[in-house]
C-alpha cells in the first residue's frame, strides 16, 4: 500500500499529487500556468482548480505568455461568461496582469524560471514534516518573493498563495515523510 500526504483524497488529486506536486518545474509556460490557477484558486479549493485545469487552458490559449498578456476587454468579458473557468473578474484581469509582469520578469532575467530559483539557489528546499498539520501555510522566503512578485505588478501572489505556488512547481518539498512521493523528484 503507497502512503500519500493526507490531502490527496480522490482521483484527480492522487493523481495530481503523485506526478506532480513537488516535482521540480523548470517551464516557463508551466510555470506562468502554476501561477495563473494558483491565484484562481485563491479563497476556494484546489480540487475546484484541478477539476477545472482542461476548460482553463483552452479559454487561456493554453497559457500562452505573451497571448494572455495582450487580452483586453472583450476576451475578458468572453471568459467571464465561461463556465468552465472561475469567473471572477479580478482573478481574470490578474491572469492579464501576471502575463505581462511575466513578459518583463523574462526580459530581465532571461527566463522567468531563472528568476524564481534564484530564490532557493537553483535546489529545492526539502522539509521534513511527519504530518501535513506541521506544513505552513505561508514562511519567510514566500513572503519574500510575494513582495518582490507585488513590487513588479503582479497581483493575487500574497504569501500563502505563492507558499502554494512553490510547493506545486517543487520548489519545497513538503511530502510528508511517510508519503511514498517524498524522495526527491526529476525535473520537469
């Protein structure tokens, strides 16, 4: 019998856990995608998010960076009438917002990944937690990079969502250590 963190509870959320929370993300589509349902997510569960992934990546142009940052008013109204997506208006906008401080973010560094694990020095942090009522729920370094994504004009990135952001994309490790998934994972 596999031993999984307690919150992967059903199908889709063993499944998302067991091939991807925690794997070490290096795309900067994937990363901008992570990002964007990490923010809808916001105030609501993530098997919402999960269960809805396929409807957000065809209304989003499948993530496309510089696409979802050239949205304007009329695509916004069109995804706000979805009912396949979270049709918030903010979280919306964010989602137009994001892709262009994403755009900048790569211009200055290179990649949008190379920004973001500089802030673990390129190596996940690996904690080792026995239950996951021991996993924060926000730490120092996210509130660290919440500020510096905020200063950039980025938006719906608050502390506790950009702790999430770096559990998903694997930049922190938090498998508990009876979970099968708790060995350090390839890169993605």
């Amino acid at each position: 019998m596999k031993y999984r963190c307690s919150w992967a509870k059903n199908d889709l959320s063993i499944q998302y856990h067991d091939a991807e929370w925690g794997v070490p993300l290096h795309d900067d589509q994937a990363l901008f995608e992570l990002l964007t349902l990490e923010g809808a997510q916001a105030g609501l569960s993530w098997d919402t998010v999960l269960a809805k992934r396929g409807n957000y990546r065809k209304a989003f142009d499948n993530f496309d960076i510089k696409t979802v940052a050239s949205y304007g008013t009329a695509k916004h109204a069109e995804l706000l009438q979805n009912p396949g997506i979270i049709r918030n208006r903010l979280k919306i906008a964010s989602a137009t917002k994001n892709a262009q401080a994403f755009l900048k973010v790569q211009e200055e560094f290179g990649s949008f990944n190379a920004y973001l694990w500089e802030f673990v020095e390129n190596t996940p942090i690996v904690n080792n937690w026995s239950t996951m009522d021991e996993v924060p729920a926000k730490t120092a370094l996210a509130e660290t990079i919440s500020k510096d994504l905020k200063k950039r004009g980025f938006t719906f990135v608050g502390p506790t969502i950009i702790y999430a952001y770096m559990q998903s994309a694997g930049l922190v490790n938090d498998h508990i250590a009876s979970c099968f998934r708790r060995n350090p994972s390839p890169v993605v």
